[in-house]
C-alpha cells in the first residue's frame, strides 16, 4: 500500500520530470535497501520516525589515525577547496601517502568518508529535533541548528571554495553533494512523509516539501556572504529568520481541516 501511495504521489505531483534518472535510480534503491529495516536511534524519539536513515550515515567510532586523516581533510578543504593533494592529507595527517591509498582506496572514497562522519555529526543534531509530538519546535530547533553551522565561518569557507572549484573536479563535487546537501534532504524527506501520514502536514509530495523547507530556511544569507555584503550575523536573528521560515512553511502545508457532518436529519414519513 505504500509503495502504491508513493507511485500515485509521484504521478500526480510530477517528481519524475523533476528528478533525473539517476536520482529516481538512487532513491528507489535506497527504499528498497532500508525501507524494510528499522534503525534504533540512541535518541528514542526518532524511532519509528526517521526509520529508513542510513546507517552508513551515522557516526561510527574511529581509530587514532583515522581522525588525524579526517582532521587533516576538513582543515585542507577550508583552505584549499578540492585542489587539496593526497600529499597535503598525508603530510598533515602525519602517515605516508602510501597508507592513504591503502587504507581509502582514492582520493574520492576518502572524501566519501570524510563527508559521511561529516554529515553524521552535523545532521545528527538536526535530525533528533524532529519528533511529532511538537511540529513547530521540532521544526524551528532544526532550522536554528541548520543556520547555525552553516555560519561557521571554516563551513562556510569550504562550500564556496568547492563550489568554484565544481566543475573542475565533478566526481568529487558530486560526491560531497550526494553524501552532504543531498543526504540531508533525504532524511528530512522521510521524516516529513512520516508526518504528513500521521495528519499533521498537508499530503504533497515529501522531497519537494523537504527541498522547499530548506530553501526557505536557507534564504539568500548564504548568497549574501558570498559577495560580502551585509547578512543575519547575529544568532537573535538568525532565530527571528528561522521562525519566520518554519511558520511559513507550516502555513502553507497545514493540514486541510476535514468537512464538517452534515446536520440533516431524513424527514419523518409520517
């Protein structure tokens, strides 16, 4: 039945000329692969609601190296975008570039894994605000910890640096893209659909409610930084902005109250 609600959902809003082949590809593989198994969260109240997270997205423990490694290439993306050399991450992280390519494979593949430890830790908070018994909260306390780490000026630096660096190097972009921005919106996704089932959000099509909502929550702060010019550089109003976001949105996808019983009562025959 859900499968079917999903492809109805799909036809009906359109998400098959929006997405391309390889985002339905993914999408429909990832349900496939998790739908059927439930992951518990150390956080009871996202189980039973983000159900189909991951679990290669969450955080793992690491060994000594590995988080010298990991340090070394989040410190080198800041600085240099992905013209960051397995040499730099070696001379950093202080191993040979040998141990590199054998512990990672490629260059990539430890950027795959950097950026999923990455999104663990960064989404995690995110995603443990997201409960159902308080959709507004849950929904402004994530949105407040989106713009918060997005301000963080070593965040902020590495997105523009891979961002002008993009076409250059579009495996690797690709890569910090789906593992990041794009994992992220998936999660949300799933939670939405998970609330939108439980009556509380508007049926619609959840991936283009999530990509909205973080769009909305985005605004053009990120833009604004970019040509520095002046933007929300205080916490009070990147809160003002949050909530004025989050109820927006909530407003626009309130759920359609149901018809009201009729009253008219069948006249007596009598």
């Amino acid at each position: 039945m859900l499968r079917f609600r999903r492809l109805f959902s799909s036809l009906r809003y359109g998400a098959g000329a929006c997405f391309s082949s390889a985002d339905r590809i993914g999408k429909a593989c990832y349900r496939k692969t998790h739908a059927a198994t439930p992951i518990r969260f150390h956080n009871p109240e996202l189980d039973g609601i983000v159900h189909r997270v991951n679990p290669a997205y969450l955080p793992v423990a690491l060994d000594a190296r590995d988080e010298r490694v990991f340090d070394a290439v989040r410190r080198l993306l800041a600085e240099q975008g992905m013209q960051m050399s397995m040499d730099a991450v070696a001379q950093h992280a202080g191993c040979s570039k040998q141990t590199l390519y054998s512990r990672y494979g490629s260059k990539q593949e430890l950027l795959r894994r950097v950026m999923q430890r990455h999104v663990g830790h960064a989404t995690g908070a995110m995603l443990r605000a997201l409960r159902s018994d308080d959709l507004r909260a849950s929904l402004l306390q994530f949105a407040t910890d989106f713009l918060e780490h997005f301000n963080q000026p070593h965040v902020g630096q590495a997105c523009r640096l891979i961002a002008a660096e993009a076409a250059q190097f579009p495996e690797e972009a690709r890569t910090l893209y789906r593992h990041g921005a794009g994992a992220l919106t998936l999660h949300l996704a799933e939670w939405i659909e998970t609330v939108c089932m439980q009556g509380q959000l508007r049926h619609d099509d959840p991936h283009f409610m999530a990509e909205l909502l973080l769009s909305m929550i985005a605004g053009q702060d990120f833009d604004k930084q970019r040509f520095h010019t002046p933007h929300r550089d205080d916490a009070l109003l990147r809160r003002r902005w949050a909530e004025f976001s989050v109820d927006s949105f909530l407003r626009a996808f309130a759920p359609q109250p149901s018809p009201a019983p009729s009253t008219n009562q069948p006249r007596s025959s009598s």
